[in-house]
C-alpha cells in the first residue's frame, strides 16, 4: 500500500511540474518542428517526419485539403511544405514562422501563420498575414507586441528574400477590415494580424493588433 501511495505522490509530483511548465515544454518543441519545416522549405524538400508525441505537444500535423484536382475528386492530404508560401522573420520579436497560403484555418494557424484569403498571393500590393497570439508561449504572433517601427522583416520565398520595414503599428476593431485594402500603385506592404486586449470577463479577445510593413525598394 505504501508503494502505491508513493507512486501516486510521484505521479502527482510530476503532472504538477509539467502543467507548471507547459507553456515552455510547448514553446521549446513547436521551435524544434518549425525549424524542421523551415529547414525542408529551404531545400525544396517536401516531407517533414512530425511524430505522434510532437503533434500532441504542438499541435501541428499535415492536414486534409477539400480541393481536388479534374481527376481524383477526393480529399489530398497537403504536407506540412506543400502549401507554403514562405516563412517570415521579425528579429526584434523573436518570430520565424512558416507561411501558408490562404484560406486562413485553425489548423494552418496551429502550424504556424497564414494568408487570410484563399486567393492572397505573394505579388499583390497589400498582404495580410494572420496569426495566433499564445498565452503565455512565446510562439506565431505571440511576440509581435515586441515589434517597433522601424524593425525590419524578412520574407523569404521559394524564388527570393523580400525586405520590408514596419511603418505603422495599431489597434482596430475586428470589425475594420478595411486594413487588407488594396491600393494601386502603392509599394507593397504587409499587414499583420493578431489579437489583442484580451478580455478574462468574457474571454475574448476584443481588438486586432495591426502592423503594417512597407517593402525596402
């Protein structure tokens, strides 16, 4: 009996200690499985070994595409570098995601960040990027708030590096989506979307941070 009370003890012990460093056990593997994909994107690779313990931990597995092509009318299965657009740097906010084209969906946002539309392409004059902010993980768009104008943000594609710099930092509604207008002729830039004021009465997040991000010519 005695063994057993001190097996449960330890048990206790130990799921005290994980819950009490979750955040960082998720935060350290979501950095590993990114870096992999990262990795496999740079090299043109197309298969990212993601076991069953990391998607449990982070998350981020290859997911189910409704789309199909003229001759097999069934679901694909889309690895974790087939759909992505790039991967966005922002130095002075700790951030180095995958980038996915869009439609946005949880799942791509669990796997890192996403075009918003389904029809947002790399050449068009205003490309917002959305993003999950983590709660206490310094992970996605977590850190964005760190971010100031002036830094600047590297995209990089399968063809180049894009340069820009952050010109506007602010709050909207979620209502004002107005902010991923296009402007013709203008440079283009990037908008960055992520939650803010994080209200615990209702536990919603009730505005949008925005940053805009203009191309270094």
């Amino acid at each position: 009996m005695k063994l057993i009370l001190r097996i449960i003890g330890i048990l206790f012990i130990a799921t005290a200690i994980i819950l009490l460093f979750w955040n960082d056990i998720r935060e350290h593997f979501t950095d590993k499985v990114n870096e992999k994909i990262i990795e496999a994107f740079k090299n043109d690779g197309d298969d990212v070994e993601i076991n069953s313990f990391e998607t449990f931990i982070t998350g981020i597995e290859p997911y189910t595409s409704n789309s199909a092509d003229d001759n097999d009318q069934s679901p694909q299965d889309v690895s974790l570098t087939d759909d992505m657009a790039g991967i966005l740097n922002i130095e002075s906010a700790d951030i180095s995601e995958p980038l996915y084209y869009g439609e946005v969906t949880d799942q791509k946002l669990r796997n890192g960040i996403s075009l918003v539309h389904e029809k947002d392409h790399l050449d068009m004059q205003n490309l917002p990027i959305a993003g999950h902010r983590v709660e206490g993980a310094g992970i996605r768009f977590n850190y964005l708030d760190r971010a100031e104008i002036g830094d600047a943000i590297e995209l990089i594609t399968r063809d180049e590096v894009r340069e820009y710099e952050i010109t506007e930092i602010f709050d909207v509604n979620p209502s004002q989506v107005e902010v991923m207008d296009q402007t013709e002729d203008a440079p283009q830039e990037l908008t960055l979307i992520t939650c803010d004021e994080y209200n615990p009465e209702t536990l919603l997040f009730e505005e949008r941070m925005i940053v805009k991000a203009q191309i270094v010519e």
